[in-house]
C-alpha cells in the first residue's frame, strides 16, 4: 500500500517506465522485478507506486517510480545501478541473453487537478 502523504508533495516527481523486451524474455523481467528490483528501488529511495502489462503490447512491462525530486530521481538511480546486489542479480539475469530491448522513461509532476500529485 502506498502512503498517500508520500504522493503528495510540492516536489515530488513520477517516472513513467516502459521496458520492452526481447521475445520471449517478459517472464524473466517478471522474476527479476518480483524476487529483486521493488526491494532494491525501495532501498535506494524510489516508491514502487504501480505496474502494469498492456493487453494490446507484447514483451512491455510499465511502471511508475515516485521520487522526492527530480535530483533526488538521479541519486536513487546512481546508487541503484551502482549497488553490488543489483549488479549481481542483473549479471545473473542475463545468463540466457539479454531480457530488456528497449527503455523508455518519462519524468512527471501531477496536475493541479490528479488526485497524485
């Protein structure tokens, strides 16, 4: 559950993240963000706020990452991808190839009028 006080500040900023990845690889990006990557996003500091499957897109994944700010977005990141744990599980992730094809990422403030802001 997420605190709604967490999702309603000044400057809080969202990320829309969609990955795609390569055929046949989505359940494995579902494994490594189910049994890894929501852990350690939260230990770096990133809200887990939601994620989802399009039913209209194969092999994508998208989700929604709330930061403090847009700075505090970048240090999270840095010390994620820099953390021994996560170096090691995406090193294992890849031990039949690679998963992710593509990332797209998209950083947000809610509207005036968005219950999330």
């Amino acid at each position: 559950m997420i605190d709604n006080e967490i999702l309603s500040t000044d400057d809080r900023i969202y990320e829309l993240r969609t990955y795609v990845t390569h055929p046949g690889k989505l359940d494995d990006l579902h494994k490594r963000f189910s049994n890894h990557t929501l852990q350690l996003f939260a230990r770096h500091g990133m809200v887990n706020v939601g994620y989802w499957i399009p039913v209209d897109q194969e092999n994508t994944l998208i989700y929604i990452l709330s930061h403090k700010s847009r700075e505090s977005a970048e240090a999270s990141w840095d010390s994620f991808i820099n953390d021994p744990e996560w170096r090691q599980v995406y090193e294992e992730s890849h031990a039949d190839g690679p998963i992710v094809k593509e990332i797209e990422s998209v950083f947000m403030k809610g509207a005036p009028y968005s219950q999330i802001r």
